[in-house]
C-alpha cells in the first residue's frame, strides 16, 4: 500500500507536468494544497515502525516513534565511536552515525525498506531529518561536497537507486551542500559482507573503488562520504583510500546508522 501510494503520488504529478495547460513548477502551491491530501485521503501513509497513519506534515515515521527514535548523538561527543573507527587511516575531520542499528528492532524497517523495498522516498526523508538533527551541531560546517558511497553499476541497476544516494540528497535540501555523484566509482561488486569477519571484509573491499574525477576538482577539499549503515569501516575506509591521492583533502563521515553496539 505505501509503495503504491508513492508512485501513485509520483504518476499524478509526473502526468501534471507533462500536461501543456499546467506548469508544475509554478504551480507546486497546487500539488502541495490539494492534490497530496487527497491522495492522503485515500492512500493514508503509514509510520513504517508502529504501523499507525501519519498525519499530513509526517513522514515515515509518527510523532511518537520520534520520539522514540534510537539516535546516537555521537556529534556532541569529542573522540565518538564513530571517529574512533577511522582514526588513521585519512585525514579525517569529522564522523557520525545517525541512530543505532539493531536487526530485531522495529526500527530495523527503516533500513530494510529502504536497502531491499523499493523505498528511495524512505532515504530522502531520513537524510532530511538527520540534516536537520546535526545541523545545529556544527556538523556540516565547511563541507564543500556530499559523496554518497557508490553501489555497482549491475546493483544500481536491480534496484533502480543507490539508497546512499538518496539520503545524501536529503541532506542537499537541507543543507544546500552540492552533492557529487561521480566522484568515486564501484569497479568492483563484491559479495556480500554479512557474514564475514572483520579482517574478511576489508580483504573483500580491496580495490572496490575508484576515483573518477581529476585530482584538481578535489584538491584542498572538504568531502562528506555518506553511506547507509556502518558495521566496520571497511566500505568507507575503501571509498577514502580511492581519493588518496589528492593533496589537502579533508573527509568527514556521515552513517544512517551504526550496526552491532
Ligand atoms: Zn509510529
């Protein structure tokens, strides 16, 4: 139902756009005034944690699972588990993760849907609301471009987006941070990562990436990697080790959530 509810939105408002009589730039008042709470009326959201209906200014998840949400807070901490992580391995200027991720909580959902549901929606919703959350912090200060850690061109393609994509578009709207999609390219499609250990894994992640862009666009830079779920370091580790060539250049990490604490 939610799926459908979203691509039925999609569809009016494609369908609107492409009519000669109605421009659906200048007439979002018109989409936003009327035509969502319709398809609100009868295609109700859902909180994708408790299942309860949404009001018409909520997404994803209700006021009270809000305020139940599993957020780490790690931005206000000096030296955070996060950045621990990483410690070493680049010049690194700041990391967190937004929540915390456990594979039998409710929260979980919000991860599955958008890794494995078809819910890239689910991505921008968070991204925004993580934006949102750190932005007081300090977090995205100085930041020049967001670099959502990228999926192979074959995964891409099954699922129809890359989920870390998503969120780091969240974040442009928030922020206003340019988001640059072609920076580091997947050459590799590696297995997947669940059931190895940690030394397994960044054995499995040599060489995955690659930078794609001259070392001249990055140089002196402040990037910000953005990535789903952080169980070790190892995909961001290989993502940064991509862009180690190009002198002064600053990267700060941004996770969904972390996994296993
Ligand atoms: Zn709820």
């Amino acid at each position: 139902m939610l799926f459908y509810s979203f691509n039925l939105n999609r569809m009016l408002i494609n369908s609107l756009s492409s009519s000669p009589e109605i421009n659906i730039d200048k007439d979002m008042k018109l989409t936003k005034h009327w035509i969502s709470p319709l398809i609100r009326l009868f295609f109700p959201h859902y909180c994708v944690v408790c299942g309860g209906r949404l009001r018409e200014e909520e997404e994803v998840l209700c006021a009270e699972c809000w305020q139940r949400f599993p957020c780490t807070n790690f931005q206000m901490l000096k030296d955070n588990p996060v950045e621990r992580l990483f410690w070493g391995k680049f010049t690194l200027g700041r990391a967190t993760a937004f929540c915390y991720y456990w594979q039998e909580d409710d929260y979980s959902r919000i991860v599955r849907l958008l890794k494995y549901d078809g819910r890239p929606d689910v991505g921008i919703s968070m991204g925004k609301k993580m934006a949102a959350e750190l932005w007081s912090s300090g977090f995205f200060e100085g930041i020049d471009m967001l670099i959502p850690v990228p999926l192979h061109e074959k995964r891409q393609k099954e699922r129809g987006y890359n989920q870390s994509e998503q969120l780091a578009l969240g974040v442009k709207e928030i922020t206003g941070i340019p988001l640059k999609t072609d920076a580091v390219v997947r050459v590799r499609n590696t297995e997947t990562q669940t059931h190895k250990t940690a030394q397994e894994r960044f054995e499995n992640m040599q060489k995955v990436f690659q930078r794609a862009v001259p070392i001249e666009l990055l140089q002196g830079k402040h990037v910000l990697l953005i990535d789903d779920v952080l169980t070790t370091s190892a995909t961001l580790t290989a993502c940064a080790d991509a862009l180690q060539e190009v002198p002064d250049l600053t990267i700060s990490i941004l996770a969904l959530a972390m996994a296993g604490h």
